[in-house]
C-alpha cells in the first residue's frame, strides 16, 4: 500500500516515529505541501496513494475525485477534520478518520498556564525585574499588577468534553491544598451570567480588560462548575 504524508512535520519534527506507518507498505513523508496557489502539487505528490495523511492541507472535493481510484483512506493528525471535503469522501466511499485525543491533556495544561498567568502576570513581572523596577522599588516586595489567589474561588469549564474533564482535574489539583476547595462535578442546570455574579465566579475577580475575557471565555470557563 502506498501512504503519502503532505505535511507531517507539525507532528513529528523529528522526535517520533512513523514506523507504524512503515509497517503498513510503502511510506512518503513530506514536512510541508504548498497548496496557496491550488492543489497541483498535493496532486503530484498524492497521486497514486491508497492512504493520504494530512494535518492542515486540504482536500477539496476536486482533488479527492482527482486521486480517485487509488485513494481508499484520508488520516487527519488533528482533531478538526474540515480540512476534508467530507461529503466528497463519503460519495467516494472514502472513509475519514481523525485524532480526537491528541492534544487533550496539552489543551488543558495550556489553559492552567493561562489562568495562572492572568492570577500573577509572571512573564510582564519577569520582565519589569530584568528592566530594574525591582531594583528602584523603596520597598522590598515587589509587584507591578494585583495579584489574585486561586483558594477560595469557584471554577467552571464550558464544554465538559475530553478537555474540559481534564482542565476540570487539574484545576481540581491546583486547589486541592485549599481547605475550601471541593471535588468538580459536573452540573446539568443551566449556566446564565446572573448565576456567575450571584456565585462570585473568578471571572469578577479578573482584570476587566477585553484581552483577559476574551482569553478566559475562550480558554478556561464555564459550564460544569465546581463549588468552593
């Protein structure tokens, strides 16, 4: 069987494996395919495969009836699969398959580090250290924004999926040394803007600025929420 990967290097710079791959027949890995001025060299370099892999090159429904009738998989090294024409593939008889668990436990080790940077600003302090201000400070503490505590505050996750549940875990961690702090689970009422002020959500707590809301509702919050 042939495989061609079109853009494999987002996945695997170099510190993986694609023997599961090669043991599969005959493998043709490509860091990157340039496919901005239309799909003439994914069609070059596609042609003649029975499996095509791909993370963020699109296959449009002209260039999946062009690979046609060699092409019999598509493999996404991604969670999102709108990189594929799927009506296409599934007219063609062409199954479509991506990688729902991937980036789970980075996501929402990702969206920890966020929260915990809007809490302490740990890079801008980082920074106003090296440039001196701690320095010229009369006092010996030091801090150029508020500084926000995690014990005692209420956490919620919109989206109780995969990373969701496992933001949920970690937040759950990071409090667990607070004597307020209380197990997550998950609640099935509905989540309005009046409850989060009436619960005193960490979002009040926040800077009110739109970049840290904007981050946060994207990021982190609400949906299953976990009670202090």
């Amino acid at each position: 069987m042939k495989i061609v990967v079109l853009d494999g290097y987002t996945e695997n710079p170099g510190d993986l494996s694609w023997a599961g791959f090669e043991a599969l027949g005959s493998l043709t890995v490509y860091d990157r395919t340039p496919f901005v001025e239309g799909n003439t060299e994914i069609l070059r370099r596609a042609r003649g495969a029975e499996a095509v892999i791909v993370n963020k090159t699109p296959l449009a429904a002209e260039t999946i009836g062009a690979l046609l009738p060699e092409l019999r998989y598509i493999g996404v090294l991604a969670t999102g699969f709108n990189v594929v024409d799927i009506s296409a593939a599934k007219a063609a008889g062409i199954p479509v398959c991506n990688i729902p668990t991937y980036g789970t436990t980075a996501v929402a080790q990702f969206a920890m580090a966020l929260l915990l940077e809007l809490c302490h600003h740990v890079a801008d302090h980082s920074r106003s250290v090296k440039a001196g201000d701690w320095s010229r400070c009369p006092d010996f503490c030091y801090w150029n924004t508020p500084l926000i505590e995690l014990a005692g505050k209420t956490f919620g996750v919109i989206g109780y999926g995969r990373i969701g549940q496992a933001t949920a875990r970690l937040a759950a961690a990071t409090l667990a040394g607070s004597p307020e702090s209380r197990s997550c689970v998950p609640r099935q009422t509905a989540v309005t803007e009046k409850s989060f002020s009436s619960r005193r959500m960490f979002r009040s707590q926040l800077p009110k600025t739109a970049a840290a809301t904007s981050t946060l509702s994207s990021s982190i919050f609400f949906s299953a929420m976990c009670s202090s």
